[in-house]
C-alpha cells in the first residue's frame, strides 16, 4: 500500500512518499480503508522534533485520525461491520496511509448526513472544541474571546460560543484570516499581528469573561489581561511555540479560574460521537480550507507551518 514515512526528524521534506506491508487485522481488531486524514499542528512538531503526546522510534508512518469504510475485519469480529463509515484515532502512528488496522473499539460510526471528510475534520477538533466549551460554559451575553479563530478548533468554538449566546471576538492573523471571521459574522474580529490589537479589543468590549487560548505565548498572556474577576482561560494549544506563562498565583489574585479540562478514552469517544451529530445536525459546520492528496504530505506541513492554512486541513487518499 501508499504511505508517507518519517525516518528522521526534520523540515517538511523529511516526510516521504513509500510503500508498506498492508496491515491485517488480527484478533479483535478492524482494517479502515482510508479516505481522508487528519492533520493536526502537533503532528508538524512531532515530525520536527520528535515532540508530542505519541512519541515513537523512527522510522514510522505518521498520522493519528482517519477516516474511511471497514474492510475486514479480525476473526473474532462481526462481519456486519464490514462497509460501515468511520472515523479513528490510530493510536498515535499510521495514520498517513490507504490502510490502517486498530482496535474494533477505537472507530466511531459516521452518521447518515455527513460526508465523510466533514466527519474526518470533526474527528479531533469537534472532540476538543466541545471538551472546551462545555468546562467553560460560556453564558448568554458574556463576551468570550477565540485565539486562532480561523482555525480548525478555534472555527467551531466560535460557532458554538455563538450558539450559546455569547459575545464572540475573534482573533486572527492577517488580512484574509480576518477577513474570512468577518464574513462568518463574528462580533469583534482582532488581528494579532497588530501590536495594538488588545487595546482595540478592550475598547469594543470592555474587556472578556471567556478565554479560549490555542496559540500561547505573548499573545496568550496578553489574552489574559483582557479578563476580569470572574473570568476563565482555557490553554489548549501552543501554536506560537511555548504556552501561555500564566502563573496560579496571578490567576488567582486576579479571581480568573485556570481551567485544564481532561478526558479519558471513553469521555473522547462520546465526545466524538457528539461532535459527529452535531455535524450531522448541521450545528457543527468544519471549514476544510485546504486539503492534499497523499503523497504532498510535505507540503501540507509546510503550509501549515507557514500559517497560511485557514480551518481544517487534510490528506485525501482515495
């Protein structure tokens, strides 16, 4: 089978179009023929830098979300799960490939509805778009602030920020990534390339109740002085290269609550099955902004590297 193989750490380029052995799935265990792969910005730094949650000797085949049709199945498997659309997490490796074999637990079933890449893109940032908004539970009139608001996860906290009767300002960076949250209908729209973008948050708002932190650094703790007593961060990316510094003692003088939400295994997969729902329902709406065939996986990583990717990014395989 096509694969993409990282067999040193390194730039874009390290990523190689190669074959592999197909997989077979064994006891208990499902093969997904894959259609569409998921990228995150976490997989950029694992590739540079053998950082990440997934850490594995090389040489592997990056990748851990999918989504696809069930070919076969192990022996002491039910074959009625043959043809059914799913989305998966790999396990943290594999990802990037036209077959993968996991547990018969880890794939979510795509509802009727949905197209399968709008699912693959819901896979990890509905999942975590969720988990965020639900720990922070923003509330009808509060004004609650998106990093990365044209991105993938920062897209639907957005939406679902919006469907909660909040205040939405949304941060960005550039012309057309502002651009693009102004014709969405966002309330505040802030460039974070400006050095005076908080001073013209704070003038339209007053300052916010509700921070959603995915870049970190400079404009994470910037971020925070934007909130009041009252008021709740949740850091869940680093885009900008380190997190947010954001001591507990300052937090807590200031009476803003530092809110780390976690999920277990089980909770990630209900919170999948949901986000996955909610796209069927039509209240979760992924923005795909750019997606590659398989063997440019290079030069999805470079440009996401590069910032110019909006929304979601995939892989598409077949």
């Amino acid at each position: 089978m096509r694969a993409i193989w990282l067999r040193e750490f390194g730039g874009p380029e390290t990523l190689t179009p190669g074959t592999a052995p197909d997989p077979v799935p064994g006891p208990g265990q499902v093969l997904i023929e894959v259609a569409h792969v998921n990228l995150t910005f976490v997989e950029t730094m694992f590739r540079a830098t053998g950082f990440g949650p997934h850490a594995a000797p090389l040489p592997l085949i990056p990748g851990n979300g999918v989504g696809g049709v069930i070919g076969a199945v192990g022996p002491d498997v039910d074959p009625a799960l043959v043809g059914r659309r799913v989305v998966s997490s790999t396990g943290g490796s594999g990802g990037y490939a036209e077959r993968v074999v996991v547990d018969r637990t880890a794939p979510v079933e795509v509802p009727d509805g949905l197209p399968l890449d709008e699912a693959v893109a819901l896979l990890a940032d509905g999942r975590t778009a969720l988990l965020l908004t639900d720990a922070a539970a923003p509330r009808t009139g509060e004004r609650v602030l998106v990093e990365a608001a044209a991105g993938g996860v920062g897209g639907l906290l957005v939406q679902l920020a919006r469907q909660a009767g909040a205040q939405v300002v949304g941060l960005a960076g550039g012309p057309r990534k502002t651009a693009l949250l102004r014709d969405a209908g966002v309330d505040v729209v802030a460039d974070y390339t400006a050095g005076d973008w908080a001073d013209r948050v704070r003038a339209a708002t007053g300052g916010v109740d509700v921070v959603f932190d995915g870049v970190g650094g400079d404009i994470g703790r910037t971020a925070f002085d934007l909130l009041g007593a009252g008021g709740r961060m949740l850091s869940f990316g680093l885009a900008g290269g380190s997190w947010a510094d954001v001591p507990d003692r300052l937090a807590t003088e200031r009476g803003v609550t530092l809110l780390r939400p976690t999920a277990g295994p089980e909770e990630l997969r209900a919170l999948t099955a949901r986000a996955l729902a909610e796209g069927a329902a039509g209240r979760l709406r992924p923005l795909i902004g750019q997606r590659f065939p398989l063997e440019r996986a290079a030069e999805a990583h470079a440009a996401m590297e590069s910032r110019a990717t909006v929304g979601k990014t995939l892989l598409d395989v077949r």
